[in-house]
C-alpha cells in the first residue's frame, strides 16, 4: 500500500493519461466529421459522427479541468524513512497474521528475538524457564474451563509482568557493567533484588503450570474398567449364555434311539 505522496502522483499521471487518449480520440472523430459531412452531406450517419465527436471533445476538456485542479494542490510530503520503514512493517505483519499459521509464527519469531537480545545476561535463562513453562501452559489452557479459567487469565497478566521484570533486569546488568566503580554498589543491590524477584516469580509460574497439570489429570482421571469394556464383557457374557442354551435344545430335541442287536 502506497503512501499519500505516492498515491498523488499516481492519481495525477492517471488523470494525464486518461485527458491525452481523449484528446486523440476527440481530435480523430473531429476529422472524421469534418471531412465526411461534407462529402455525403448531412445524415443520420453524420449526425452520430458529430455526437461521438462533441462527446469526446467534452470528456477530453472536462479531464484537463481534473489535471489542473489536481496539479494546483501541494504535493503530500514525503515520508521519513523510518515511518515508512515502520508502515511497511505494519503492513507485512497484518499480511501474515491473516495467513491459517501467521499468528503462531509470529509469536514464536517475537519470542526468538526477545530471547536474543536478553543473551548473555542473567535473565536469559529465567526466560528460557519461563518460555517453556508458558508454552506447556499454553497447550493445557483450552482444556483448563470452569474453575481454572480465573487461574489462566492470571497466568497470562503473570507472564507479561514477569517479561516486563526479565527486560529490567537485563538492562541494569548492562548499565552495571558499564557503571564507574563509585556507581556500582547501588546498582549492583538494585540488580541483585530485581534478579529475586525474577526468580521467585518464575519458580511460582512454573509451580502454576504443575498444578494446572494436576487439575486436568484428576478432572480427566479414568476409571478402572472403561465403560466400553464393560459394555463388551457383558455382550461376550451374553453371547456365551445364548450358545449353552442352544446346545442344550438341540440336545434335548435329539430322539433316542433303540439299541440294535
């Protein structure tokens, strides 16, 4: 999708375009009319030459009117690159999230990036912990209804403020690698307290996933003999009983016979 600037011309060059054909084509019927008018004298014939000839004459005078008008209007400004850098971005992230598997390719290339740029600090592997807790919690929480649905939408407010604490610590350690030697104890007590509470948050996010875990496992705990099994015990049961019966019958309807000398 082109920008305003670029929109305007292309308005304009169409509009250029579209005044120069009926021109021509004005110019031709014009001729055209003027030359064989005279020639057979006036007609039916000549009067549909004359129409087609003034038709395209007005449309030709009415497409100079709209290109003037047109070009009498300031041009749009042009973009800065990095708003139009940041448009087309927008633009090819929209594109892909409309494709059946753009939304989880997305969110697995964020997540790759924000991995990226946290390694070599010390929260690279709580986020590590917590990536792999979110997506394990992620592929439970269609099932986890009812009661859980209030511990899954904590858990999604968790994961983004536990994000949001892993970025913080990454830039303190940075800024304390490069702090001067009389700066550094403050921060290095900031970044010690941020780094608890990371890990603490991630251990509780982890324990969350256990007991979300746990919840499906005793909500979906089957039962020592599966109903069909019963079902086929019993038919096979049946079955057995209706065969005896009817080997007894033809037992019982057997006549006997006298014994021959």
């Amino acid at each position: 999708m082109a920008d305003e600037r670029t929109r305007y011309f292309r308005r304009l060059g169409r509009l250029r375009r579209s005044a120069r054909r009926w021109s021509v084509l004005a110019g031709g019927l014009g001729g055209a009319a003027a030359v064989l008018t005279p020639y057979a004298g006036l007609g039916l014939p000549d009067a549909a030459w004359a129409g087609a000839a003034g038709s395209a004459v007005a449309l030709a005078v009415w497409r100079w009117i709209d290109v003037r008008a047109l070009a009498a209007q300031p041009a749009p400004p042009a973009l800065d690159p990095a708003e139009a850098a940041a448009r087309s971005r927008a633009r090819l992230i929209a594109a892909v999230e409309r494709l059946p598997v753009g939304p989880g390719v997305l969110a697995e290339v964020r997540r790759v990036r924000s991995r990226i740029a946290l390694r070599g600090t010390s929260a690279g592997e709580q986020w590590a912990r917590l990536d792999r807790a979110a997506l394990t919690l992620a592929g439970m929480a269609s099932r986890l209804t009812g009661l859980a649905e209030p511990a899954v939408l904590e858990a999604a407010a968790a994961d983004r403020s536990l994000r949001d604490l892993a970025a913080r610590v990454a830039s303190v350690e940075r800024a304390l690698r490069l702090a001067p030697v009389d700066a550094r104890p403050p921060l290095a007590e900031a970044h010690a307290v941020l780094t608890a509470q990371l890990e603490g948050g991630v251990a509780a996010y982890e324990r969350l996933v256990v007991a979300a875990a746990g919840y499906l496992a005793e909500d979906t705990r089957p039962e020592p003999a599966h109903p069909a099994a019963d079902r086929l015990t019993e038919a096979t049961d049946l079955l057995h009983g209706i065969a005896g019966a009817l080997a007894e019958l033809r037992a019982v309807g057997t006549p006997l016979r006298a014994p021959t000398r």
